[in-house]
C-alpha cells in the first residue's frame, strides 16, 4: 500500500511499480556465474555466493509486493535456480569429501528432479515449477551448507541436507503427478 502511496506521490518513482522480476533473476544468473571465476572458499567467492542467494531469495517476496509478478517470473525463477545450484556444485564438490553413498544419493535425487521436469512438462505440456515450502526449505539448508563448512563436518551435515532434499523431490513428485494444480503450495493438502 504504501509502494502506491509513494508511486502516486512521486512520478518519477515509476520505475519502482513497474519492477521487471526477470532483471533480478538475471542478476541472480550473473553473479552465480561470477562466482565460477574465484577459488572455492574466497572472499570473492564468498561475495558473489552470497549476492546470487540473496537475489534469488528477494526477487519473488519484491515481485509480490509490487504486484509485478507472473508465470514466466515463477518459471524462470526455476532457472535461475538450477544455474546457481549448478555454479555452486561445480565449485563446491570437488572440495567437499563425502562418501560414495552421499553422492549416490545426490545423484538419486537429481534423477528424481529431472523425472519431475519431464513429467510436469509431458502431463502439463509446459514446464512446470511447484514452489513448495519444502522446496523452499530444502533451498535455504542448501545455500547455507557451504557456509557451515568450516564448523560442520560434510559427512555429517550432508545427512540431514540429503534428507530433507529426498523428502521435497518425492512431494514435488507427489504434486505433479497427483494434484490438479502443481503450481499449489503443500498447504492445501
């Protein structure tokens, strides 16, 4: 309401109402692949990590209050996720020293993933994001595992990360196959 008042007020803050969601997905983009040209674990690292999660993290709660946002915002906010998620993991797992039955069950879960694309895609004939609250969760444990490396083992952190990550795919998978609307939040059910 008061984005309004201030947009009445103030024409020249115009730009503020007619916020374009995708330049922050965009910006989210840029600064995960940013991040590819630092050492794992550097300041510089560390900067454009930490840029591209909060960006991504702001950019929906932003789109929302100024009444900007849209299926496509949704969708490509799903894309700017995979581009960070992919950053992230080309950096961050060749340093990360777990067992082979972690990276089995990572590998288990992004197969599930995919078998989600595609399933929204072939049952909905669009690509389909469900933006559920244990997608949400899993997203938030995943952005701050690399920052609890220095007081956290992996082989243990990576336990409950996997967990929650296996349980959000399965319900992901639940939504799209199962309920009418994939696009609903787990609330409804």
């Amino acid at each position: 309401m008061q984005v309004k008042l201030f947009h009445n007020r103030h024409p020249k803050c115009a730009t503020i109402k007619r916020y374009d969601s995708k330049f922050h997905h965009r910006q989210s983009d840029f600064f995960s692949l940013a991040m590819l040209t630092f050492p794992v674990f550097s300041t510089g690292f560390y900067f454009y990590y930490m840029l591209a999660g909060f960006t991504d993290m702001i950019d929906g709660t932003i789109a929302r209050k100024l009444g900007t946002e849209s299926k496509f915002g949704r969708n490509f906010d799903t894309i700017a996720d995979i581009v960070f998620v992919a950053s992230s993991a080309y950096k961050l797992f060749p340093e990360f020293k777990i067992s082979r039955v972690i990276w089995l069950w990572i590998s288990i879960i992004a197969v599930i993933k995919i078998i989600n694309i595609i399933s929204g895609f072939v049952r909905k004939k669009k690509f389909t994001a469900v933006h559920s609250l244990a997608n949400k969760v899993t997203g938030a444990v995943l952005f701050l595992l690399p920052l609890t490396l220095t007081v956290l083992d992996i082989r243990y952190s990576s336990i409950p990360v996997c967990m929650i990550a296996s349980f959000a795919a399965i319900q992901e998978g639940f939504f799209i196959f199962r309920c009418s609307s994939a696009g609903r939040n787990e609330e409804n059910f």
